[in-house]
C-alpha cells in the first residue's frame, strides 16, 4: 500500500503496484525497437518496466503506489515537491499559505487548463476534496483527510481550506500526497468511483503527461502535456510508456535483454546484485521509505473480538507471542541481502522522530527472537498452544521474496510448537477486497510513503483504525495524532510522535518486520533516473 504499500501504500500504501503480460510486443519507442542493444541506446520514446499493480485511475479509489505512480505524472497538484526534495512548494498554485490558524488559503495560477481544454478553476479544487470525503472508498486515500473541515471558493483561482485543527504541520505535504491530485468537475462522478475508461476518454489531465491509452495490467502510454504549467517544467521525453510485468523474473529478463530502458519496482536482491556489474546496464539507488509489516485483525485474530472466544489479554498475547518469534536480521540477511533492514517500529529510520520501539518490548530485547519469552507470554494468558493462525500474504504485489520472507515467518511462529501457521497467498485483486471484510486473522501489507513526515506512518494506519479496517483504535493514540498535527514545536511534535509510537508498540496493530530503499536499473543510454526524498517517481527527467 501506499503507500501507500508498500504506501503503503498507502494500501501502502502502502502502504500497492503495476502489472503486466510478459508477451506484450515492447511498444513506444519512436526509433522502431526491437529490444537489441542498439535500438534501447536510440532515440525517442522510453519505456518503463514495472511489477507495479494499478487499483485505480481515479484518487479517490486508489491508496497504492502503482495507481499514485501514474497520478504524479498526469494529474496536476496544488504543492509538490521540488526535483530532489522532500520539501513541498507550489506546483499549479500561485501562492499557499496558511492565512489564519485553521485556514490554508491556495491561489491559483492564470489561465489553467485541462487537456481536453477544460478550464481548471479554484471549482475543481473544492470538487476534487469533496469528491473524496464523500465517496470514502475503502481503498481510497480519503484518511490523509482527517483534519480538513471543509473547502471554500472564494473567486475562480481562490480556495480556502478550513481545518479541524491549527497550525497542521503536515497540510501542505497532504496536499502533495495521493489525496492532492486535481481533477476535472466536468468528467469525475461527485458520489463515485469514476472508469478508468470513462478517464482516459475525458483526458482529465494537466499534469507533465497526459494518459494516451490505459491496458490494465499491460501496458500505458504517455505523451508529454505542452499546456502543463507547473513546478517541473517540460519534460526530457514526449513519450513515455510503462509496460506490466507478472513477476520480477520477467521483468528482470526484460531489463537484463534491454527489452525495456527503466526497471523500476520491483527486482529481486539477486537481480539487483547481478545488475550492478552487468554491461551496458547501471543501479540507481534512492532513499527508501518503504517498509514491509504484519496487519492483526482485532475482530477475528485467536480470541478477537468478533469471534466466539473473545478475550482481549489472549488476544494479546498472541499478538505478543508473535512479535517474541519474528527474527527481522534472519530475514534481511537470507531474504533480501541486505536490500532490507530491520525494522523496530512504526517510523522507519531516517525521519524525524523514528524510534525503536519495539525492540526492548518483545523477543531477546536486542532484536533477536525469544521462544521462552513468547511460551511465557502465552502461559501467563491462559492460552493454549499451538495456537492457531491463519496468515495471508500476497507475493504477486509484494514480489518474488514475499514466498521465501513468509515461509521463513511461518517457520519462526511454529517454534516450540507455539504457533500452527496456515500459510495462503492470494492475487492483489482479491487481496485488496478480501482484507478490510474481516476474512483475513492476520496478513502481509507494504507502505510506500506519500511524503516525508513521520505522521505519514501514523494518521493513515491509526487514526480512528485508519485505511487498515482491523477494528484497532485507541483514544489517546487518535488524540496524540491529532495533537501533534497541530503542534508547531518542533521538539514538542517530535516527543508525541515517539510517545505514539510506544503505545501502538504495546497494542501490536500491526508488526513492522523491514524497511527498504528505492532501486531502478537503467540501461546506459538513459539519464535523469531520479529516485528522491519525495519518494516519486517522475517521467519528466528521463531522457536518451
């Protein structure tokens, strides 16, 4: 998810991903490629190969990564983030600033348009918000939300946002996140989802790129948008296109035969290695905020809420037992070759407020694994062993590695005989439905971020059970949340952050298991591959 994601996506998004059929002929390139090595060194057109997954065209039905991939490049944004930056800085605004403690007043730039020559007026903007709040998909990133009372036009390229709270340190990022993108009032639905079809034919766009033609799961075509007025400017390339690989082994081959110019999410480890020393080919690594965790369903987890046998200390106790078991350096090293890092709480290392704050509370204290620690934990509940979990993963948006991370996982919780694992896998479309219905005890998600701020590891997950739909929600983390959000103290935000942090820790919402970075391969005739803080990935700076 994204997000995102891994997002995390935000679903993970999240954080979610693109995919594609390994049999589509390679299509875009201007100069007639064939996939040799001379033809991916030729001019015109890039194409992209990914194993990302694609929910959704439209922002209010999509919180992953893959559809926020396509968003960052055809939508346009109130703020976004400079080319090498996590800051954020107006984009299609004039100005944006906050004009009274609750109120964050965006001026728009003269003359906008949509591609299909729409006009885009400060009515977009409100409609876009609204739209959002009101639809509320469950896949939707409608949660970054939660501080935004409401919007209000003031004059065709005036907008004023209101907020529940003052002096919210993280609306400007929001508004550069997957709840920013602008969209057209004139071909979006106001009370749904809108067809990716029904997108792609109204040409809502006015972004660098507009979206030329969508194949779902195999191929999306781009051309460069000559009435795009915003912070990156013209891009390198006119034409862009993203082809969908099933797994990483295709796209690794594709990349590996330069059948593709860009690899980018996701390659094994392995492949990552190999390709570091591969001719005609280069790594690019960018800083990650990726991480890889366990969602417990509080409702139907062992003696969940929801269930026959409910109680509250077993239950947490099992969730407890589970955190004792799980051995994050065991899996870095033999999973991911170091392309993962341990991961002991809930803000990944790196920004502002990160702690550790798992690793005193579970397993050997030191970020080791304790079968006695979690049999005592058990015993002292009252709970039975082996107990029982039904744990569900999905290796198609997760990648290749999710069989072996899960397998091991598997084989950490069955020590001593404390767990029973019934290990399944599922594909991420039904994956994406199946896990906010309460069908799932406990299961795989990814985050990718949507920007750079701690509180992105936060609000989305726990405010009021968050995008995670697990049945967890805790009244002083919800108003720590919210305290922090309006705190402009830097130390004071930075304290709360970490306190929130403890308390989601000692309730095991979810198990954060890795962190990772950002990687692309690129064969030598591209430049501009650029993997930021802003944890974008933008088409504009490709170029042969």
């Amino acid at each position: 998810m994204r997000g995102r994601s891994v997002k995390s996506s935000r679903i993970g998004l999240g954080a979610f991903a693109l995919v594609t059929a390994s049999s589509l002929a390679l299509a875009g390139c201007a100069s007639g490629s064939t996939g040799s090595d001379d033809s991916a060194a030729a001019g015109g057109a890039i194409t992209i190969g990914t194993t990302e997954v694609v929910t959704s065209l439209d922002p209010a039905g999509a919180y992953d990564n893959g559809s926020f991939g396509i968003m960052t490049n055809i939508y346009p944004f109130l703020l976004n983030n400079p080319i090498g930056s996590s800051d954020v800085a107006p984009d299609i605004a004039e100005s944006a600033e906050f004009t009274a403690p609750t109120q964050y007043t965006v001026v728009l730039k003269d003359g906008l348009t949509f591609a299909n020559g729409n006009e885009l007026t400060a009515s977009d903007v409100k409609f876009t918000f609204d739209r959002l709040v009101a639809i509320s998909d469950a896949n939707g990133p409608q949660d970054l939300l939660a501080n935004l009372d409401s919007v209000e036009v003031v004059d065709d390229t005036t907008v004023v946002f209101n907020l529940l709270s003052e002096n919210d340190q993280t609306f400007p990022q929001v508004l550069s996140s997957p709840a920013g993108p602008i969209v057209d009032e004139e071909v979006f639905a106001a009370d749904a989802v809108t067809s990716d079809t029904d997108i792609v034919a109204g040409k809502p766009f006015a972004g660098q790129y507009t979206l030329e033609s969508f194949d779902k799961g195999n191929l999306a075509a781009y051309k460069a948008n000559p009435a795009y007025q915003g912070l990156w400017g013209a891009p390198e390339t006119d034409e862009i296109n993203v082809k969908y690989f099933a797994g990483e082994s295709n796209l690794s081959q594709a990349i590996e035969t330069k059948a593709v110019d860009v690899a980018f999410r996701s390659l094994s480890a392995t492949d990552v290695e190999k390709f570091e020393s591969t001719d005609g080919l280069y790594v690019v690594k960018g800083p990650g905020g990726e991480i890889r965790y366990i969602v417990f369903n509080f409702g139907i987890q062992p003696f969940g809420e929801l269930t026959g046998e409910a109680d509250v200390e077993k239950a947490l106790a099992v969730r407890q037992a589970a955190a004792d078991l799980i051995d994050r350096e065991k899996l870095s090293e033999q999973v991911f070759l170091g392309t993962y890092t341990p991961l002991y709480s809930y803000v990944p290392e790196g920004l502002t407020g990160a702690t550790d704050s798992l690793l005193g509370l579970y397993g050997d204290g030191e970020g080791g694994a304790d079968a006695a620690r979690a049999a005592e934990r058990l015993a002292a509940a009252g709970v039975e062993t082996p107990v029982e979990l039904n744990l569900q993963y999905a290796g198609e948006r997760y990648g290749a590695a999710s069989a072996e991370e899960y397998a091991q996982i598997k084989a950490q919780l069955e020590v001593d005989g404390l767990f029973t694992v019934n290990l399944q896998s599922t594909e991420w479309g039904q994956f994406t439905q199946d896990r906010t219905q309460d069908i799932y005890q406990a299961h795989q998600l990814g985050w990718f971020p949507d920007y750079s701020d701690a509180d992105n590891y936060l609000t989305p997950f726990f405010l009021n059970g968050g995008f995670l739909a697990n049945h967890y929600n805790n009244d002083e983390v919800n108003a720590l949340i919210l305290e922090q959000l309006a705190t402009p103290d830097a130390a004071e935000r930075t304290a709360m952050i970490e306190q929130i942090q403890d308390l989601v820790a000692a309730d095991l919402s979810t198990l954060p298991i890795l962190q990772g970075a950002q990687v692309a391969v690129a064969v030598d005739a591209v430049e501009g591959v650029t993997l930021d803080p802003s944890f974008k990935f933008r088409f504009g700076t490709l170029k042969k």
